[in-house]
C-alpha cells in the first residue's frame, strides 16, 4: 500500500489547488514544499504582493492627481516606504496562513522541504522516501537570465527583488516591457522614480492585441514613464549604488548607456524543474526546459504527471489553477478538462489591461472573416465621474456567425470585465448575446455591452 494516493511537489496555484480538489474527491494527498510558507511564487513574491503595492501607489496617485479636483483639499501623503512594505507582507502573510488552514480544513499533509523523485511512485524529502500512485510536478517558474547581466537583488534585481528594495530608487531601469516590467514600473514611477523601459521588441507586451498596446504605451507615457523601444540590452554593469545599462539599439545598431539606481531584469520566465531528478527518470523535457505531457497531463514517466509554469502554455496563475483541478479529476478518473482557448490575462496596471481569445493579428494569421465591436470609457458615465475614461473595450466577433472569438479591454477593471466574456465564450455565445442582456446603470459593464451592440447596428452613446 503506498503512503499516498497522490503527492504533489511545489504550492503554488497549480500545486495547492490540485491538493484541495485531490482531498475533495476523496484521495490522501500530501504536498511538499520547501519554502517556509504555501502559495508559491504567485502568494509569496508575485501576484499578491505587487498587487498590494500597486494598490497602495494608485492610491496615492489619486491623491496627487484627483483629490483636489474633487473638492478634497490638502496635502497629499508622504511616502513610508517601510510602512509599505510591512503592508505588502502582511497580506502576503494572510495569503499563506490562508491556505494552510485550507490544507488542514482537507486533510492534507505539508512535507516540508525540496522534494525529488528517485523513481517511479516515489517522492524524496530531506531523509524520508514517500510512495505515492501519482505524483503530480508543480514546481512553477524562475526567473530567466539575461546574457551579460548578472543579478544581485539589490541594485540588479528580477521581480523578488524589486518587492523589497532597501528604498526607493530616483531611477531605474527596467529590461522588458511585458506585464512584470509594466506592472513594477509603474509601481515605481507613482513613486517618484525616474522610469526608463528597454524594450527588445518595437512595441510593448507581445501577444497582446496591437491597438491596446499602442494606447496602453500612450498612457504609461502620459504617466512619465519612458521607452526605448527596438533596443536590445547587451550588459549590465553592477557599480557601488548605480548601475550602467548597455544596449544597442536595433535600426542602426547604434551602442548606448543608461544610469540607474536600480535595474530590473523582467524579460521571461523559464520552467524551474531543478533538483527532482527528471533526467535519471527519463521524464521528457523539451529544449525550452519545460515537462513534456499529453493531453491529460501525464509526462513519459506513467503515473507522473506535471501542470503549470513547467509545462506548456501561459504561465499564469490561474492557468496552473484550472490544470490543477483538471489533473485532480483525471487521477480520481473524472473527465478533467481545460478550455486552453478562453484563459484571459490581465495586466494590473491603471488602466488594467485585460484580454481573452483571439486578437486582430492572429485573426488575420488566420485568414478569419470578423468584425470588431468596439466603445470608449469616454463614453460611459461611471467612468467619466471617477477619472477613468482612458481606454475602450473591443470586441471581435466572427464576420458571419456572431460568435465571440475574442475581446480586449484597457480601462477600469478591466481584469474583471473581462470574465463576462470568458462566460460567454465558453457558453459560445454571439456579441448579440451580450448586447441583449440588461446591464445595470452606472456600471463599467455597459462599456462592455456597448462594444457588443457595435459589433451589430451600434452603440448607443458612441
Ligand atoms: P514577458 O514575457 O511578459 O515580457 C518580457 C519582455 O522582455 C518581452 O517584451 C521581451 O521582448 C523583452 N525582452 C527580452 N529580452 C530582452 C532584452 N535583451 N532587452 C530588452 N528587452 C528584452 O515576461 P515578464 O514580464 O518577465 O513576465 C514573466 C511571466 O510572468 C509572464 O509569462 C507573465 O505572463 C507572468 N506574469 C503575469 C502577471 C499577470 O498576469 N498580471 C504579472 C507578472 C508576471
């Protein structure tokens, strides 16, 4: 008999939701996890505590650039960076607790430590061996390197890093101008810091639909942020309190320096699978590091399985979640299912930027038949009342059919408008379906329902 029906390395989103839903369904399950607290990357230095600090730096830009105009007079708060920081850890610290309680509320054992798998059906923690029928890899992401560039959390720093700095920096450099360099640039520039964001590509965030991202630069612009598109970062050099940052930029190949108190290095994530020992097991791994699987998640290995950042496909938090369910119901011989084509991503910037399905380009790639919905905050009263009428919804739908094949959106709450799409892609509906359902009055949403009735005769306040 093994110790476990299922053991599960790494708790992170894809790693503890997969436990959860494991114990739900009935089968004894364990998760080992070196760090000192659950939740992973995304709890513990990611998703939940750059959200605590662009909270707290929006709040203060509202109070620099909105209160007065609202008629709430004064000064506006000074900057307490310590205070700020113990803030973020402390909802990183109710995050974590959080799923501990969750993990005992199931019944589910924390083997503390690094786990590997010497073989088939069996998980190595420390000095214990543990046999389990499945094991499922959830070892998430690291960051990426950078030829040239070597980071020392401190003046040269990845995403962990720049959570935490000693202060604040009056400049920094950031390399990468995808959703972590957006996300803690902008954290950053309501700071004070002078912001600079080399960028390899012509434009900022890849894959994203071409049109938001021009308006998306247009308004990090607004916000003092600046760009250095087409340029490509050949070295950093880590002096005393600065650093100097070279890149080339790619029209002319023309060398150039940048100054910076800070740098941050945000240009990718690559699977982290160190230490299991996937080779000696013959797991697969492709050339890009990440665990190759089938369809059910199932890796070369029989009984040994891995979803997430170390697999194929976005490396999101919530992708990870809906993989960790999916696997949990194979194992108890469910049907688990992903719909890969409706997972949205959502930038958390002000304004957010949220997108799900198909964009323009890859339409076009396609050679598809569509038409586009689109409708301006500008044009929506709630977001015109509280200084949000940056941004649009768009919409694209199929040129024949009506079917949603995709939407993007950059304006106020954006991350959750976009989950009224979601819904209706999953449920295969029309842009007709949206626009004759009823949306209540002053929402962000009638945007949204807005840029469905553009899709068909039109909207109303355009
Ligand atoms: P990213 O892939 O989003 O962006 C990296 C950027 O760096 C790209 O635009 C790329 O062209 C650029 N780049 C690469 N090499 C360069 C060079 N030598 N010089 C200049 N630019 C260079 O990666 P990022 O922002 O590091 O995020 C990593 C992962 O974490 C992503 O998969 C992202 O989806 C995820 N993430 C998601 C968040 C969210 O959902 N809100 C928040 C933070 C991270």
């Amino acid at each position: 008999m093994a110790d476990y029906d299922v053991i599960v390395i790494g708790a992170g989103p894809g790693g503890y939701v997969c436990a959860i839903r494991c114990a739900q369904l009935g089968l004894k399950t364990a998760v080992v996890e070196g760090r000192e607290t659950l939740g992973g990357t995304c709890l513990n230095v990611g998703c939940i505590p750059s959200k605590a600090l662009l909270h707290a730096t929006h709040m203060l830009h509202e109070s620099e650039h909105n209160f007065a105009a609202m008629g709430l007079k004064g000064k506006s708060p000074s900057v307490d960076w310590k205070q700020m920081l113990a803030y973020k850890d402390d909802v990183i610290a109710q995050n974590t607790k959080g799923i501990e309680f969750l993990f005992k509320k199931n019944k589910i054992d924390w083997l503390k430590g690094w786990g590997s798998i010497p073989g088939a059906g069996k998980v190595k923690v420390g000095d214990d061996t543990h046999s389990a029928k499945h094991i499922v890899i959830a070892t998430g992401s690291a960051s990426s390197s950078l030829p040239g560039v070597e980071v020392d959390e401190k003046i040269v720093v990845t995403s962990t890093g720049a959570l935490e700095l000693g202060k604040i920096p009056k400049s920094m450099v950031v390399i990468g101008g995808g959703v972590i360099g957006l996300e803690m640039g902008s954290v950053y520039a309501r700071l004070g810091a002078a912001v600079t964001v080399v960028e390899y590509l012509d434009r900022i965030i890849p894959g994203n639909d071409d049109e938001i991202a021009r308006t998306f630069l247009k308004l990090l612009k607004k916000q003092g942020l600046d760009f250095i598109l087409g340029a490509a970062v050949q070295s950093v050099e880590a002096l005393k309190t600065k650093a100097k940052v070279t890149y080339k930029l790619r029209k002319d190949d023309s060398e150039h320096q940048l100054d910076a108190d800070c740098v941050l290095v945000a240009t990718g994530r690559k699977p982290f699978t160190d230490g299991l020992g996937l080779e000696a097991l013959g797991v697969e791994i492709s050339k890009r590091g990440q665990v190759q699987t089938d369809a059910h998640w199932q890796t070369s290995v029989k009984g040994v399985y891995a979803i997430g950042d170390c697999i194929d496909g976005p490396m999101l938090a919530h992708k990870a979640e809906d993989e960790g369910m999916a696997m949990a119901e194979v194992i108890a011989g469910q049907a688990g299912h992903v719909n890969y084509g409706v997972i949205p991503g959502v930038i958390y910037t002000h304004p957010e930027v949220a997108s799900v399905g198909e964009t323009e380009e890859t339409l076009k790639e396609q050679g598809r038949a569509y038409k586009v919905g689109k409708f301006s905050f500008m044009g929506n009263g709630r977001a015109k009342a509280v200084f949000a009428g940056d941004g649009f919804v768009k919409i694209l739908a199929d040129k024949e059919t009506d079917r949603i094949l995709g939407a993007h959106i950059i304006g106020p709450a954006a991350g959750d408008l976009i989950h009224e799409i979601c819904v209706a892609m999953e449920f295969g509906a029309a842009a007709e379906d949206i626009a004759r359902t009823c949306h209540a009055h002053p929402t962000y949403s009638e945007a949204v329902r807005e840029a469905a009735l553009a899709c068909g005769d039109g909207a109303i306040h355009a």
